[in-house]
C-alpha cells in the first residue's frame, strides 16, 4: 500500500440488454462485453445533468476521471437482427427499415466505481432515484437504472512487481505481467475499448482489457506501463483498477 487514501462511489447498472458497439463494426454491429469509459462518462454526464451540445460537456471531459468496471452476473451475448432506418427514410429510399445484425449483452450487472469531481453529485442523484436525462446501457434501447450507490473508501496500492494479486475488476493488458488460471475461471478479451472522448463523435486512446468472464477475481502479477492507473484496496476487500 501507498498510504494515499481514495474516497470513491460504487453503484449498480442491471438491465435487460445491453449494446456498446464497436466502432469499427458496420455489418453486424459487434457489442463490447462491458461499457467502455467514455460510456460511463456520458452516463455520469446524463445522470447529473450535462448538456453534451454545450461547453459544459467538453469542459466536464477534461476533468480528470478514474473509472472501474466489475462484472456482476455471467457474460452472456446474443446476435439478433433489428430493423434500422437508414439514411434515406424520410422518402423511403432503399435503406428505409434495413435488417441489421446487432450482438446484444444479456441480462448484464456491472458494478461501476468512479473517482472525480463530480462523485458527490453522482451520489446525490442515485440515491434519491434522479436523473436529467434517461439513462441506458450504451444504446438507447437498452434503458437502466442506476442503483445500489454506495461511498467507499479505499488505498492506494504501490504495486510490487514479483507479487500476486487478486483483481476483482477489469483489467488493462498493459499492466499484465502473467495470470494464474484459478479453477473454474473462463477468461476473456475486450480488445481496443476507447479511453478518452472526445466530446464530439470521435474518441481517442484504446487499449485491450482482460476479464474473467463470469465475475471471478483475476490473480495476477503486473508490470510497468504508460497507461495511467490506480490499484485500489477497498474496506470491503475488494481490489480493483481505476483508470
């Protein structure tokens, strides 16, 4: 442990479905098996009230964020096809109502922890059941509600290098030195999730993640890397990576 101490909020996103498509997918729209951080940004920004088309939104992306991701429930996908209207709708050109094939997440529970200037806000709402504007798990046919917040405290950890620790969030393979299989863990990649947007469409930054696909911890040892990071002990035991 460093000592430095980190107050941070955990709260509880549980929904139906869920679809966070990757960019780079356009004939079946491919899902990220977890919500990428621009998402839980704009969740945050949607919750507490950020305009995204004022400068208030480009100024709230700019402040410095640390998110963690934690699967609560089994991964489970489905592909379907929806019927999207294209470009041409309004005079029901060739692509009005095309069949798209869209991968969904199923059933999906994440437990979302956030550290940054605007958790005490974040709490506030959450707890009295508010939001300014509807919230939903990366598309908007996939509403939720967030729930559960709670205020955690925890320690920043100093990172020894021939050590084993046990994660029990997503983990950033740039700081993956070696994993030891526990028994019954099923492990998985979320390869080039975007870090930082941009506060337009674009974004910038990707980096793969490692999870275990059923929410076990994942026991490892870490390496140096570029990537900033925090490696957070809670009071409840949990270790988790912000970023």
């Amino acid at each position: 442990m460093s000592g430095e101490k980190l107050s941070l909020i955990s709260f509880r996103l549980r929904g139906t479905i869920a679809h966070f498509r990757m960019p780079d997918t356009t004939i079946t729209h491919s899902s990220y098996p977890f919500p990428p951080k621009p998402t839980i940004l704009g969740l945050i920004g949607a919750i507490i009230g950020v305009d995204n088309e004022s400068p208030s939104w480009r100024e709230f992306l700019l402040d410095r964020h640390w998110v963690g991701v934690a699967f609560q429930s089994p991964l489970r996908k489905t592909c379907t096809v929806l019927s999207l209207l294209g470009k041409d709708f309004l005079s029901s050109g060739e692509d009005f109502n095309r069949p798209t094939s869209v991968e969904l997440v199923v059933q999906p529970t994440y437990q979302i922890f956030y550290s940054g200037p605007a958790a005490d806000e974040l709490l506030d709402f959450i707890s009295e059941r508010k939001s300014t504007y509807h919230t939903y798990l990366g598309s908007a046919f996939c509403l939720v509600f967030p729930e559960e917040p709670q205020r955690l405290q925890g320690e920043i950890m100093e990172i020894d290098l021939n050590e084993e620790y046990l994660v029990d969030s997503v983990l950033p393979v740039p700081l993956l030195a070696k994993i030891t299989p526990l028994s019954g863990s099923a492990y998985a990649t979320a390869r080039a999730v975007p870090l930082v947007h941009n506060g337009d469409r674009t974004f910038h930054k990707r980096v793969d993640f490692i999870f275990e696909a059923s929410g076990k911890p994942i026991k490892a040892k870490l390496k140096k890397s570029d990537l900033e990071y925090k490696m957070v002990h809670l009071q409840n035991n949990q270790t988790i990576c912000l970023w």
